[in-house]
C-alpha cells in the first residue's frame, strides 16, 4: 500500500493569514489538494475540513501539522484525536516545530513515552495560553467599562460631526423643517447614514 502524505491548517478567524505554515507545509512535499485548511477556533474537532482529513487517512499516511496548537487547543481532545489517527487509523503524525512529535520515529517504548509525554504537557501549555488569553481579554473589558469607557463602535452625536457638517446642518436644518429639503437629500448633504441622520436631528432639535 502506497503511502500519501497530508497537511492539515488551522487558523482561528477568517482574517488570519495561513500563508506561513502553507509554505513550510509545502516544503515537505505535500500537495495542494491534500492540504486541508480550517479557519475556526481551535476549542474542538468538529472542524469541517479536519473531518474531510480523517476521513481521506488511511493506515501507513502521513499527516503534517506546523504546531501543536494549530492542531487543537482542548489538551484532553488533542490527546483522543492523536491517538485515534495514530492507533486507530495507524497513520504517522510529524508536527513541524516540535521533532519530538513524530511518530515515524522513536517506534520502542521509551520513544513512544517521552513522545507522548511531550505531547500532554505542550497540549497541557496550549490549552492553558488560550485560558489565560481569553481571562485577560475579558478583564481588559471590564477595567474599560469600570472606567466608562465605551466599548465598540463610537456612538454618533452631535459631539462627532465636523465643522462642516455642523455648518450644513445649521443653515440647512430650517429649510428641512419647512420641508423644502427631503431628508434622503439632507442625508447626503451631511454624508450621513437614515439612523444617523434622525438620531443627529434629534439632538440638534433637544440643543437649539
């Protein structure tokens, strides 16, 4: 049986660049159409083309992955899916940043131990970064709101309007009460968007 070679990729958003471990990937001889890319979080398998990937493996293949985080961030899950690919399935895994993570080597017991020790405490290091980062992230976001500080989009008022918008809108503002200006028109005079613009309005009818 002839053995086929595979890369999987994981990156965690739509926006991520996945060029860097496409190159090193690439490098190893893997081709483009064996190469599966996920671009979701890394918290658990049920990742479309992870799936298609393991259901492509077959015993005796080679799976590349850049590192173990890109693999997954659950170290519990990590260690099911490992050892459902390598003990199952019987298809070899070699994670590019870490060369003790190969199973086509270190076969004897002892290899395999240390192998599979150093694949728990970096899953282990990999599950705890991703904890730590979303605590901090959300201790971020409350120091913000403790401080008042307004999270997400800038609110529009009357506060946010240039000079020349406030100027347009002054001398324009009667002509639109007297209904010889439509609002679409006004809208566009102030380069303002429909929910903008009556939020502004009102604002301006509460402080003239």
């Amino acid at each position: 049986m002839s053995q086929k070679i595979f890369g999987y990729i994981r990156v965690s958003s739509k926006d991520q660049n996945e060029a860097r471990q496409l190159k090193e990937i690439q490098e190893m001889g893997v081709k483009d159409r064996d190469i599966f890319i996920d671009k979701e979080s890394g918290k658990d398998f049920y990742r479309s083309q992870y799936q298609k990937l393991k259901h492509c493996l077959r015993e005796g293949d080679l799976l590349y992955v850049k590192s173990i985080d890109r693999f997954g961030r659950n170290s519990r899950e990590i260690k099911k899916e490992w050892e459902e690919i390598t003990q199952v399935i019987r298809a070899d895994i070699k994670v590019l940043d870490m060369p003790l993570l190969d199973t086509t080597q270190h076969k004897d017991r002892l290899g395999t131990f240390v192998s599979d020790l150093v694949l728990q405490v970096l899953a282990f290091v990999s599950e705890r970064e991703r904890e730590n980062f979303l605590q901090r992230q959300a201790e971020g976001i409350a120091i913000a709101k403790a401080k008042g500080k307004h999270l997400g989009r800038p609110k529009s008022n009357l506060t946010t309007l240039n000079k020349e918008q406030l100027k347009t809108l002054k001398n324009n503002y009667p002509k639109w009460i007297k209904k010889e200006i439509k609002s679409v028109d006004f809208m566009k005079m102030l380069s303002l968007k429909k929910n903008t613009f009556y939020k502004i309005i009102k604002q301006y009818k509460l402080h003239k």
